[in-house]
C-alpha cells in the first residue's frame, strides 16, 4: 500500500527525533499560560530553514498539536488555560481535579487530545478538496450566525445568574470593539492611546481575565497548598479509556465540530473546543453535571481542539488560506521553502502531503506516551510545590508570556487590568468567561453582520441575505434549539416530578 | 508624472542590481561594523500574510548575509496601525526596525481618524520590494474578462460587490482609482485580512475582489480567476495576464515595502541599514525566489527613497481624501 511508503518515509529515526523534540517543545510552551501554539510555531519557525521542507512541516505540525494538548494541562491543573483553545477545558477539568481526579482528567485530556489529532489528520488526508470547497459555502451571513450560535454559550456559562452572566458578555463585546474598525475605518474607545488603535489584544486579554484571578485567589486563600486530594494514584489510563469509550458519542460529535470549524477561516481552536462544549452541554443527559467535573467536559474540548489542527490545514493547503490562527506560520514555512499550494499541492508534491500526513499521524501517537508523562510528572510537582512558590511561578510565567508574543508592555498592562477588574468584578458575582467569549465572537459577529448587510444592500436583498440561505437557516435552527431546549427539558422534568408527586400522598 | 518616476525608480534599482552583482564594494565596508547582533524588524500583520511573507524571504537572506538573526515581531492590530505608532518609540541604534507599507501610510492617517501617526512621521531608509494588485472574479463567474466586468457593473449601478483588505487600505485605493479610470460604480465590501478577502471571493459571496499576485503564485488562487494585474507591465511569472491599462483602463496600483527606522536614527546609522538592506536584496537568489512568490522585488536605495516617497505621497492624498468622503 502506498501509504505504509509515506509512513516509512515519515518513520526515518531523523523525523522521530524531530516529531519528539516538537512534541516536547510544544507542551512546554503550549502548558504556559500566556503562551500560545501560533507563538510557539513562530518561534520554531527559523529553526526550520535548514530543514528539508516536509520535515519542516512535521515539526511546525508536532509543535502546534503538542502545543494545543500542553494547554489542557494549567487548564485542569491550575484553572488557567495555557492557550485560547482550552478555555472549554478548564470548565469540568479543574472540577475534577479539585474532586481528586486530576490524573484522570490528564489521561482524559491526552486520550481525547490523540483522537482528536487523528481524526483531523484523516480528515486532511481523506477528504481535504471537497471539504475545503464546503468551508468556502461559509459566508458573511453565516459567520454572523455562527457567532451568535456560540453566544448562546453564555447562558450556560453563568448559571447562577443569566443576567450578570449577559452583562459579562456585553462587556466582552464592548470590549472587542476598541480600535480601529474594520468595515468603517472608525476608530472607538481608544481614548486617543495609540497603543489601542489596535483594539485589545485577544491572547494578553484572556489570559488576564482567565487567568490572574486565579493567582490572586491562590494568594488570597490560606491552604499552603493547592487542595487536591488524589483519589487514586497512576495514570488511570484504563479509566480514562473507558470514559471516552462512553463518552464516544461526544467524541465523535466534538471531532466532527473540530472539523467544521477548523476549516473555517477565521474561527480556529479556542472557538471549535467552545462550539463543542456547548453542543455536549445541550445535549447533555441529567447524570451529566457540566461545570462540577463532567468528564465529557474535557472530551469534547480537547477532542476538538486537537482536531483542527488537521482540519485547519485542509483550507491552507488547498486553498492558500490559513483555517487556525498557527496555520498561518506553517502557510509562511511552506511559501519559504517553496512549496506549491493548492490543488497542485496534492496532484505534483503528493508525497509532501502524505509523509507530512504519516509524520502527524506519528506524532499523535506518540503524544499517548510523552503527553502522559509528562503531565503526570507536572501534577506531582504542582502538588508537592508550597502556593508560596507555586503562585509566583504562575503570576511570573503568566506575565513573561504576556509580555513575550508581541514584546509589548502594553499587553501586559492590559492583561493586568482586565485581570484585576475580573477578580473584582467576579466577586460581585459577573463571571470572566463570558468577557472571553464576548472578545472571541463579538468581532466575527459584528464583521459578519456589516459585510452580510453591505452585500444585502448592493444587491438589494437583505433579507434573503441573513434569513434565505441554508446554511444560514440551519445555525438559526441550532440557535433557536440551544436557546428554547433547557425550558423544554425543565418543563418535561417539572411534568415528571408532577406525574410522581400524587404517590407521595 | 507620476507614472514615470517609479519607472525611473525601477531603472535605477535594475541598474544597481546590475552593477552590484559587478562591483559590490559600496557597502561592505560598513556592513563589517552592523549588525553584531541580532536585528528585529516588527511587522504590523500577522503571520502569513504577504507583509509577513515578504519579511520572512529578508529573514532568511539576512543570516546568510550578515550572519546575525533578522527578527520578525508581528505586532497586528488596526491594519498596521499599531505598528506604524509606536515605530518612533524604537532605539535608534538599527537593531529595531519596523516594516513600512507604501502607500497605507499616505492613506490610513487620511481615510481613519486617531490612528496615532502621521505620513511625516515615517522614516525609511530602503524601498525593497513592491506587489501589484490584481482584480479576480470566482473561478466559476461568467464574467470572462475586464470588458465585461465594466460592463457588469455599468448595468447595475452599486450592485456589483467588490472585496477588498480593510477601508483606507491599498485594495480600497484600487477599487477607487479602477471606479474612477472605468468611470463606474460598484459596493466596495472590506474584509479583515488578505486570507478572509479571498476566501469570500472563492466562495462566490462577493462578485469580484482586488486582491494581491502574491496569491496566485506557487500554484494558489484555486477557485479564483485573475481578470487583470494592476501592473505597469505584464509580470514574467503571468505572461497572459493583460495589465488594466493596456485594456484602455488608465490606471495601476501597487503596494510598496520599505525599512523604516525611528526618527531619531542618525544620518549615518540610516545609511548603514540601508546598505545592508541593500546586500540581502542583491544576495542570488532572493529576487527569484520572491519573482516566484508573487512580489516583483523592486529596489529604492536610501538616496532616493525621499523622492520616490514624495511621489508615492502626491499620488495618493488625494485618493486618501475621496476614499473618506
């Protein structure tokens, strides 16, 4: 088969060093908060001119799939995601892991990470003409439902009151909107500072509000350790099999959500792994707590994250266009080293595409084992470490990786504010994470809502142009069903307990 | 006039290109001393992108060159503003440079308001490469060529949707001068990036788009057609593909990159950069490497950057001012 040649080709003791000293890099850089995978394939970028180009590639690859697995780990462990794409993470794995199954939660992320990997590799290699072409059918209209879609998530995210849970949200899009527009050249809220004309810097931005709070509240509690029992030692690998076996419903929807997504420009990672979460959450059965340590929580996170990977790369090779924000420096790599993009990519340089393909498919493999590992290792090592050092570390690599992706003390000012007004605001009961998400989609909803306007008008439909379109039409179903389905069940669960109550009499 | 000067310009580039591969002695000399380490060149876009790309061909010649790493920062955020407002903070020692687009910076302080800089304000010391713009239609649009195209357009005023990178940027400027020079009217729609622009128009939910040949190089711009290059001559790497004003449409807009440096850099650090800047562009290689990528590298030396600049400046105001109103 021709396949087992590419995978020969990928299995050169050359290329499995390489995929390991990616894998280990990206961990590394992807489980500090603050750094993110579109920095740390930046950052690996010069090392790959002297590489022959598909190993360049293999090694962009592996550091951006370890990267993106690295963040589940301060995600679960600390409650701070490592990077954008496991925002979703930290919502049922620092539960688990405060309940003793921090090890569990680990394994789960890995398993659920390596799936996700192969599913978007085989995605690439399977299907990537056709399925970048349906990426293409995504319009204005529909990435402004898109956004809204996701929006919705906010009603889930703050349970305890919808209303400050809205008003985070609100403030998250206000804040998207400082500096200059895109479709109107307006330059808002920048209080004459140059250093907003472009606008608040998305990473900085969410590691302040996810992230500091958690260092202030490490500091403001009294425990000399971060309290998490452990409820069994060792890796709990057959637990957390089993676990994403059951879960495997969720897992094959949040890969199939992590394909969707990755190949929509503009979206990426953190947006997949949020779209999935909410999904698993609306379809959720009632044994199935999301937010207190739900296991399929971090299935569906790290499940679809890891799968854009692949799947981001479906429009960047065949189309040119980057489908996740790190997909743009492995664009960069493959124009450097000449490379042809494109249907031609497949046709002429196929060998390129499957070696590359073979060399992913290793590296999410052999994630299994060093991701495993080395998580476990970190684990131990968080709980050992006194919060006296622990919280310095965090505060201090928190603020390095603020300062590092764009050398900028600004963004470090800003994560600090925002991080500092989240606390605050936190304790008065407004939750952080709808601010994220406000500052993810406001920006896709409101470019999608003018382009798809400017559109309707000139050619006289606007109507047609947000409401006629399939596609359209079914993400406002999916819309209307997040929105309406909770009454429903509670309603269904209200008439239950009303059929049950007579017996009691 | 204005066409004419960067035509001179060109000829006195090819020229220096030319002697350069002859007597190279002009620089050297002070290359010795710059750089003994390494140099950042902050880029306002992010990666990826042709800004991005285009400093990463210096990156690579720049360590074969001068032995030391050529950093690039991106620093995206509001089309390049972000950048552009903070590049006079920089030491002005030639280890911190910033990337300059030509003509974004004559038209974005004009077209948005509060961008925190101002034309004067930009300092570069060399013009390295320029990219023309193209304007391209999906692949499975009927119309076939530029005639059509206007007359699209000419039969349903402001309906025609044309996408474009951004408002006040230099696909906006194209849009414009094209509208002007055919003397008809269509919806410009912008987008946020130069990936997003052209994946609208694969996708058929714009009519048209300008967009850069960069895209269409190696093998891209599947699913899009290249109508006409917005070129003052037929690019090599596109031999069939007429030029807007050789189709009786007087117009062309390119987009030019420069090194720019702060303000405070003294005269003779000024020319030091330059001239090393000038050595990575003459390195074999790097011109037919970025020819393929799409760029048409084309070099102002430091002597002539002020003039070249002015032009660019006279060309575009205007344009800036009619694209505000």
């Amino acid at each position: 088969m021709a396949f087992m040649e590419y995978a020969l080709a990928a299995l050169s003791l050359h290329h499995l060093l390489v995929v390991t000293v990616g894998i280990v890099v990206g961990i590394a850089l992807g489980a500090m908060p603050g750094l993110s995978s579109t920095f740390a394939c930046a950052v690996m970028l010069p090392l790959t001119f002297t590489m022959p180009p598909v190993t360049a590639l293999i090694f962009l690859g592996s550091v951006y799939m370890a990267s993106t697995y690295g963040g589940s780990l301060s995600a679960i462990l600390l409650n701070t995601p490592g990077t954008p794409q496991s925002i979703a993470t930290t919502l049922d794995g620092f539960p688990m892991a405060k309940a003793g199954d921090g090890n569990l939660a680990l394994s789960l992320a890995c398993v659920a990470s390596v799936v996700g990997g192969l599913v978007g590799v085989l995605a690439l290699v399977a299907i990537a003409p056709p399925l970048a072409r349906m990426a293409l059918s995504f319009g204005p209209a529909e990435f402004f439902w898109l956004a809204i879609f996701g929006l919705t998530m906010i009603a889930s995210l703050s349970e305890a009151n919808l209303i400050k849970g809205l008003l985070s949200g609100l403030l998250g899009v206000l804040l998207s909107m400082v500096g200059i527009a895109v479709v109107s050249a307006d330059t808002r809220f920048t209080f004459d500072l140059p250093a907003l004309v472009g606008g608040v810097p998305i990473v900085p931005a969410t590691i302040g509000l996810l992230c500091v709070p958690v260092v202030i509240d490490m500091v403001a509690t009294k425990a000399q350790h971060m309290s998490m029992p452990l409820a069994r030692s060792g890796f709990r690998l057959r637990e957390a099999l089993a676990l994403c076996w059951r879960g495997r419903v969720n897992l094959g929807r949040s890969s199939l959500i992590g394909i969707f997504v990755g190949i929509l420009p503009a979206a990426g990672g953190a947006i997949a792994s949020l779209v999935a979460y909410t999904a698993a959450l609306r379809s959720a059965r009632p044994n199935e707590r999301y937010g207190e340590g739900e296991p399929n929580g971090i299935i569906a996170s790290e499940s679809a994250n890891n799968t854009t990977v692949g799947s981001g790369l479906v429009p960047t090779f065949v189309l040119g266009i980057p489908g996740t924000p790190p997909d743009a420096v492995i664009l960069a790599a493959m124009l450097i080293h000449g490379l042809q993009i494109g249907p031609a990519l497949f046709v002429q340089q196929g060998d390129i595409v499957f070696t590359f393909a073979a060399g992913m498919t290793i590296a999410s493999l052999l994630m299994l084992p060093i991701g495993l590992a080395i998580g476990q290792y970190i684990y131990a090592a968080i709980i050992r470490t006194p919060k006296t050092v622990l919280a310095p570390l965090i505060a201090l690599s928190t603020l390095l990786g603020g300062f590092a992706i764009q050398n900028s003390y600004v963004d470090v000012v800003v994560m600090l504010v925002l991080g500092i007004t989240a606390w605050i605001i936190g304790r008065l009961g407004f939750p952080a994470a709808p601010i994220v998400l406000g500052l993810l989609l406001g920006p896709i909803a409101e470019r999608g809502y003018s382009q798809a306007m400017m559109i309707g008008q000139a050619t006289g439909n606007v109507t047609g142009m947000f409401f006629g379109r399939p596609l359209s039409q079914l993400i406002i179903a999916c819309i209307v069903v997040a929105l309406v389905l909770p009454y429903v069940f509670k309603w269904l669960v209200a008439k239950e307990v009303r059929s049950h109550a007579p017996a009691k009499h | 006039m204005i066409r004419s000067a960067p035509a001179t310009a060109r000829i006195v580039a090819f020229a220096g290109a030319l002697a350069a591969a002859t007597f190279m002695s002009h620089a050297p000399a002070l290359a010795s001393e710059y750089p003994t380490r390494a140099v950042t060149l902050t880029v306002g876009f992010g990666p990826g992108g042709p800004s991005d790309i285009s400093a990463r061909f210096l990156q690579r010649y720049f360590k074969e060159v001068t032995g030391q790493d050529l950093i690039i920062q991106n620093l995206p955020g509001g089309g390049g503003a972000r950048s552009w407002s903070q590049m006079n903070q920089a030491a002005p020692d030639g280890y911190e440079l910033t990337l300059v687009s030509l003509p974004h910076v004559v038209l974005q302080p004009v077209a948005a308001s509060g961008v925190g800089y101002t034309f004067e304000d930009i300092n570069s010391v060399l013009i390295y490469t320029s990219v023309p713009q193209v304007l391209a239609v999906p692949a499975n649009s009927p119309i076939q060529t530029l005639e059509e195209f206007v007359a699209a357009a000419q039969a349903a005023p402001g309906a025609v949707t044309v996408g474009g990178t951004g408002v006040g940027g230099s696909n906006h400027s194209a849009w414009h001068l094209f509208n002007e020079a055919a003397g008809i009217n269509t919806a410009y729609i912008p987008f946020a990036d130069t990936a997003t622009n052209n994946a609208a128009l694969q996708g058929g939910h714009i009519a048209a788009a300008w967009t850069w040949t960069t895209q269409f190089a190696k093998g891209g711009g599947d699913g899009m057609r290249m109508l006409a290059v917005a070129a003052q001559e037929r690019l090599d790497l596109f031999p069939d593909l007429p030029t807007v004003m050789e189709l009786g449409i007087d117009m062309y807009d390119e987009a030019w990159w420069a090194i720019g440096v702060p303000e405070a850099m003294p005269e003779d650090v000024r020319r030091t950069v330059s001239a090393v800047f000038l050595e990575v562009m003459q390195e074999p290689g790097i011109a037919q490497d970025m020819i393929e990528a799409g760029y048409v590298p084309f070099v102002v030396e430091f002597d002539e950057v002020a003039r070249v600049k002015g032009e660019i400046r006279d060309k575009y105001l205007p344009v800036a001012q009619a694209l505000v109103e």
